[in-house]
C-alpha cells in the first residue's frame, strides 16, 4: 500500500485492478491531503486556469504557470504519480517544442506529462515516448478544442464522431501512451475503447467501465462558492465551499463582537494583570443549538459536551477542561431538569447562579452556554421517556423513582440538540454515568460518553452543587464519607473480601464520625453491571447515598484487591487500625476541624 506508484505500476493495473484513481492537484498542501488519501494520480491539471484563475477556459494557461504548480506539488513528495499537464500551444508547433515544454515539466517534478488529442498528436507522443517521458493520452472531449466543439460538449454521440474517437483512442495507444483519459463520451463508446485498448483508461464523465477516474478536486470537494454549473458526471463528495464561507463569516462575527481572540489567544507578559474577559455565545432553543451545532460539524470541528444543572463547581470546571483536550469546541448545558427531581423540594431548593455559572464558563473559554427553559423542554403535552432497564432499577434507581427517566429523557434531548461528539460525565454519579453510556450505546447515539474522576474538597468530600446547602455543622461531619470509604478500602487492602463486611464497615464508622448522618445504602457492585457483588476478587465500586442535614450526598469509590497500598480520599491526622471483619466500630479522628470551604 505505500510504494510509490510509478508509471509501469499504473499501466500493469489494465484487466487486473484495482480501478485507478485520479484527482487533480495544485498546491502543496491539497497535495498532501489528497495523497494522505490514498489517491493514485495527482494530476497537476491545466484545469486550474478555471478553478485557480477563473478564466472561462483552460486556453490561456501558460507554460510557466503549469511549471510553477507541478513544482508546487512535486513538494509534497507524494506517494501518488504526479502527472503534468501540457497547456495549450506548448505541445501543438512541434513535436521538438512539446519534447523541450514536457522535459521542463519532468524536471520541475513531474513523472509524466498528459497531452490532448488523437491521430493529430501521435508523432508528438512518440516523440516524448522516444526521449523517455511517459505520457497519457487525452481525447473525446478535449476542452483546449473548445472552440472547435463549439463548447464544452459530450464526443461520440454521433457515428461521425464515435468513429472518430476511436480513431484518435487507437492512435494514442499505439504512439506508446501508457494510458489514456476519456472525456465526455457516452458509456458504451468508453467501454468499447477499454476493451479494446491493452492501455488503461481513466474516465472523467464516460460511465462506470473504464479502468480508473479521474475528478477536478474542486468538483469532488465541493470547493465552490455554489455558482459553479454541475454537469452530471459530478459527484460531491463534500460541500467544502459553503464551510468555507460560514467558518469566515463566523471569524468576523467574532472579530467584530470581541470573542475573538479570547484570553487564551493571547499572550501575556509576566506579571501583567491584564486579561480578557471573553464572551461565549448563549443558546436557549433546541433548533438554535442544532443549526449551531450543525455549522461546527459542517466544518469539520469536534464538539464536546458537558451537561450540568448549573451553579458550577471546580468539579464541573474540571469536566470542561477534560472536554477542551477532547475537541475543537466546548458546549455546557445548563438546565436545572425538573423531570429528575423525586421531591418538589428538593427542586425548589437546588441552588442557581446563572451570572456566576456564565462568568466562570466564560472564564474556561466555552464556546456555548446552553440553557434551555423547562417551557421549551417540556411542553404541557410532553409525552416521551427514555428509560434503561436493569441498570438504573437499584442504588439511586431504587430510593428516587422516576430519577433516571428524567435523567436519561433530558440527556437525550440535550445530545440531539447539542449534538456532541463526546461528553464528559463525572464518576461522582457512577450510577448515573454507567445509564447515560448504556442509553448513548443501546439507542445508537455516535456519542463518545467519557468518565471523569470524582473532584474533591480538601477534606476527601466530593464537590457538589448540593453541599452548600449543608449546615457548618453538617459540612464538617459530611467528610467522614469520604474517611469511610478510605477504611472499606484499607480494610480490603487488609484482607476482607466479603462485600457484607466491607459495606459493614462503611457503616460503623459513619455511625462513629456522624452519629446524625443516615446511610441510605452503601454497596459493592460491579463497576460496569452495577450487580450486587458478594465478595470482592476484582475491581468493584463501593457506592453509598447519605442523608445528612436533610440534604443527600452521594460518593463512591474504587475497591481494587490488587491495591495493597489504596491512597486516602481524606488527610488523616491520626491513623487508625482498620477493622479486619468489619464488624468492629472504628475509632477514627474526627474529620479535620479545617476542612477547606466551599469557594
Ligand atoms: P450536576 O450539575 O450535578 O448535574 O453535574 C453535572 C456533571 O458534573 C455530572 O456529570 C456530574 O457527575 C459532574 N460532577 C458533579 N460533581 C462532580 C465532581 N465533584 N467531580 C467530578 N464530576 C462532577
């Protein structure tokens, strides 16, 4: 697959395939492109006086121009075969100008010349065949004869001119081309010449039975501002043209509306206070944030996705940073999702701060704000639900009915509005991570769902919206949860394998630190199954729910019996012996007096 294609390579592919494949070329950096693509045949086309110079024909190209372009392309040292075209008037005089104009060619880089015409042209392709420059033929619609076809029109569709195209086939193959293109010739002619000729042909709007085909690559991309006609031998293959001017209209929208260059597009001197505050672009409906979407895609960008409820947290900056080093463009939802709420309360009370949340956001160089109304979420008539079986039925699923419908009912909506490639989700709801996977999987969403670590506070407690609705008190005691799981886990580096015992421990030494804290559950599963396991032999995840202070806090851990030495969610100030059976209450130091607060 990555020898250089040479001359004898492409003329051995006649009868045995595979079918060649041709695209012009430019440039260095389209040269690149196409031969990263695997194309066989850059052919460095005397077209680019239409699509480089936007003249009306390929007539006036000259000389020096088509050298300067193969030199440009012979840069890209391509695996494929770069073919240059001879431009009007340079192989025509005399077979001795087309050997010196063909010769300029070789030595600027190319490793074949192509020439137009038949019977006309045969001395001349001996001629350059004698002086060992490979060459490929070119007839039936042969645009430097423009003015002789009175247009850019299809050959051989009379019996006249079939013949004629023959004649002309015939005389290329046998001057000693080692290939041929066929131009704007009916199939069943192109088919003809093809089983006729021991050369192959390279077909460009003459039907499926040539050997190969050849397309102008600013045809096959689309790389037009659409005012282009497109015959029918055109097929699209990419509409790069229309990317094109919607990325540029985007760069002087953010130009002139200051979100570009943001802060970290600029440099900064040691020591300078200054920054940019940024911008980022706040979207509240479904199609809004689908025609956004849409126009990233087009372009080719990655989009990455972190849905939240808001009132932000270094748990979601993190999450957003994790979604930066996975795409081109960050979207963060923000939607407190009443659907998800098992108690009115709860949802009443869950705390926002849209300024503060869209502040910080700017602050990470989110691309878009999505925050959505529940109006336009759901409507009074809103009758559909996504629910996963199985997974979401125990720990969470069990004490909050209904939780995770709501959560994978908005989540559906918010990846068809958003329409990410990859979103982020925090291990800190490990059950909720392990759904939405299983739904993105089951339901064919094309989006990567990605786990991030659980981000602590100081004191081992994992960051939540929710813990600033805990009492000072209730603050202090919640980061025993973190203290109990570290003894679970130093208990199973002790030895205990027994999930009873294990969850056991979880519970004597909340009972011990937070005599008022209520376990809701804390269990070992299997990390993907979320099965209830017996006993822990493999990597498990304890995971509790705690009721304190009348708020629920969730955590969970990593239980890992190969981890002999398991580090401490939380500081320890005076160590204790971990209970071997578990049953033992545990004297454990109080959780630490200072415990880093809440930013
Ligand atoms: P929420 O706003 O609570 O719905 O959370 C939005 C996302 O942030 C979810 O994927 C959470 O799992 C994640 N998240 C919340 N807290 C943390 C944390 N402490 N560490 C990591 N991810 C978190």
């Amino acid at each position: 697959m990555h020898d250089k294609i040479t001359v004898p390579a492409i003329a051995a592919r006649k009868g045995q395939g595979p079918r060649v494949t041709m695209v012009t070329a430019y440039d260095y950096t389209f040269a690149c492109l196409l031969d990263r693509a695997g194309v066989d045949v850059l052919l460095v086309g005397d077209s680019l006086g239409m699509v480089v110079q936007g003249q009306a024909s390929t007539i006036p190209v000259t000389m020096d121009e088509m050298a300067y372009h193969v030199r440009l392309v012979a840069r890209a040292r391509p695996r494929a075969l770069v073919l240059g075209d001879l431009p009007f008037l340079s192989y025509q005089v005399s077979p001795s100008e087309a050997l010196r104009n063909a010769g300029r060619l070789i030595k600027e880089g190319a490793e074949a010349v192509k020439l137009e015409g038949g019977l006309a042209q045969a001395a001349t392709i001996e001629a350059l065949v004698r002086a060992e420059i490979p060459v490929m033929g070119h007839v039936g619609l042969t645009p430097q004869a423009v003015h002789r076809m009175g247009g850019h029109r299809v050959q051989g569709r009379c019996e006249e001119s079939r013949r004629r195209v023959l004649e002309d086939a015939r005389a290329v193959a046998q001057a000693g081309a080692f290939a041929i293109v066929l131009e704007g010739v009916p199939l069943d002619l192109a088919r003809e010449v093809t089983r006729e000729l021991s050369i192959p042909t390279i077909g460009i709007g003459a039907g499926p039975f040539c050997d190969g085909q050849v397309l102008v690559m600013h045809d096959l991309l689309g790389l037009d501002a659409g005012e282009r006609r497109e015959p029918r031998f055109i097929r699209r293959y990419a509409r790069f043209g229309a990317g094109v001017v919607r990325a540029v209209q985007r760069f002087g929208d953010d130009v002139r509306s200051g979100a570009f260059p943001n802060d970290a597009e600029s440099y900064h001197a040691p020591g300078s206070e200054l920054h940019v505050s940024g911008t980022n672009r706040r979207i509240e409906t479904a199609a809004e944030m689908q025609d956004w979407a849409d126009g990233q895609r087009a372009a080719g960008l990655k989009i990455g996705f972190v849905p939240t409820m808001g009132s932000l947290h270094e748990g979601h900056l993190e999450l957003v940073r994790c979604a930066r080093r996975q795409a081109d463009r960050v979207v963060v939802s923000i939607f407190v999702n009443p659907i998800q709420f098992d108690r009115e309360e709860d949802l009443l009370a869950y705390p926002r701060d849209l300024e503060r949340d869209l502040a910080l956001l700017r602050a990470e160089g989110v691309d878009a704000v999505y925050t959505p109304r529940a109006e336009g979420m759901y409507g009074d008539d809103f009758a559909t639900g996504v629910e996963v079986d199985r997974l979401a039925s125990g720990l969470c699923g069990a004490h909050r009915p209904g939780h995770f419908r709501g959560v994978t009912t908005v989540v559906s909506k918010l990846f068809h509005a958003v329409r990410p490639h990859v979103a982020i989700f925090g291990e800190k709801d490990f059950q909720q991570l392990a759904v939405v996977r299983r739904m993105a999987r089951d339901l064919d969403f094309g989006v990567e769902v990605v786990g991030h670590p659980t981000v602590r506070e100081s004191d081992g407690l994992a960051r939540s919206s929710r813990n600033a609705r805990l009492s000072a008190e209730g603050r202090r005691l919640a980061a025993s949860i973190p203290a109990a799981c570290d003894e679970v886990r130093m208990a199973l580096a002790g030895g205990v394998r027994a999930a009873d015992a294990l969850a056991e421990t979880f519970r004597a030494v909340l009972a011990t630190q937070a005599p008022l804290a209520r376990v809701e559950y804390a269990e070992l599963v299997d990390p993907d199954s979320l099965d209830a396991l017996a006993r822990v032999e493999a990597p498990a995840r304890l995971v509790v729910a705690v009721w304190l202070d009348g708020i629920r806090l969730i955590d969970n851990v990593l239980l890992d019996p190969a981890d002999t030495t398991p580090t401490r969610l939380a500081p320890v100030e005076r160590t204790t012996t971990s209970p071997r059976a578990g049953t033992t209450p545990v004297t454990m130091v109080p959780s630490p007096l200072h415990a880093a607060r809440r930013g």
